[in-house]
C-alpha cells in the first residue's frame, strides 16, 4: 500500500478460518484491515456505492431500507460475468481507497489486509509484502460454510470451483498457516509468524 508500512495479505478458500485466525492477530498488536467488512459497509443502506449500484442494477437489487440485496446480487454475478465486472468496477476503488485510509490512521506496527479474492483479483500481489494462505481439507472446508450458512454441499462446492484452486493458492503462498480443525493448533502458528512480521516490520 502507499502507507510504505509493511503489510501482509491474508488470504483462503471460503470456510478456511480466515477471521478466525485475523482475531488472533488482531490480539497480538498487528492492524487488521477486512476488505469483506468494507464492502459490507459500502453496501449498507446509505452506504457510499449504493447509488452507483442502484443506477447501473436498478432498484429490484436493492432492498427496502436501501440497502445491496446481497442474495440476489450473490445469484446475478455468479451467473453473469459482466454484471460481476460492473459491481467490481463501483466497488474495488471505493474498498482500495477505505483500505488507504485506515492503514495511514493506524499506529500498529504492521498491518494485515484479509482478502477473500486475493488471488482471484490481481491486484494485491503487489499491494503486500508478503501473502499468508490459511489452509485447511477441502472436506473441513465444505462441513464448515455447510454448519453456518445452512447451504447445500452442491451450493459450497460451486462456490469454492469458483475461486482458485487451493493448489494454486498455495503455490503462491510466501506463509502457511494450518487451520484443520483443532484450535491449539493455531496459536503456536501465529505466534511464530507474529514474530516474523515484526522482524520484517523492523520492530
């Protein structure tokens, strides 16, 4: 980012604890900064894209208090490429100017920027010092979004064949971090990266 702070993308497949494991590091010190709450603020009623959102979608995706009908816009750029391109284009400079904005106000000493899409859109590689990949079985992952959202197996799946795979999310991984289900297990991993991003922050 243009703040010159050092910074890490975190980054997984749906389902894999990626706010799970930005808590943890949000407890350590490090500034989280969720690019999937940004958006959600954006899109809330009175949110900054709404009317551009509405002006290009209409009003049959927009829900009576003004806000992003989430569900029907989730189902219309799933199936139509150009209206997903549409909603990128309203929404990725207003998240990337929210994003420079809270890493200038912070103080912490390095910052973590949690990015569902982050290979998927091109753009962070280079954003990021480094991009940690959480990590977990492709069946954990199902069994978890199945557990929370209520969603069909079919549905998770179609979701996670949408993203990259996770061979090529961690190819692209400068960090690795397991998250398979057993919590005692994380804590040891973000200790050790913590200090690492410290090192690299030069603290």
């Amino acid at each position: 980012m243009t703040t010159g702070r050092f910074s890490v993308g975190l980054t997984g497949g749906i389902g894999s604890g990626k706010s799970t494991v930005a808590d943890m590091f949000a407890t350590r010190g490090a500034a989280i900064i969720d690019t999937d709450l940004i958006a959600h603020a954006l899109t809330a009623a009175g949110g900054k894209a709404m009317p551009a959102i509405q002006s290009q979608f209409g009003a049959a995706l927009v829900t009576a208090d003004g806000a992003l009908d989430r569900s029907r816009m989730r189902t219309l750029v799933f199936t139509d490429t150009t209206a997903r391109h549409t909603l990128e284009a309203i929404l990725h400079p207003l998240i990337r100017e929210e994003c420079e904005r809270t890493a200038t106000a912070t103080q912490a000493p390095y910052l973590i920027f949690v990015v569902p899409l982050l290979l998927e859109s091109g753009q962070w590689r280079q954003r990021v010092g480094r991009i940690l990949v959480i990590d977990c079985s492709e069946a954990e992952q199902i069994a978890r979004v199945m557990a929370r959202s209520g969603l069909e197996e079919s549905q998770v799946r179609a979701i996670m064949s949408s993203q990259v795979s996770r061979t090529e999310r961690l190819a692209a991984a400068d960090d690795i971090l397991v998250n398979d289900g057993n919590p005692a297990d994380l804590s040891p991993q973000v200790d050790r990266l913590h200090t690492l991003y410290l090192a690299q922050a030069g603290q």
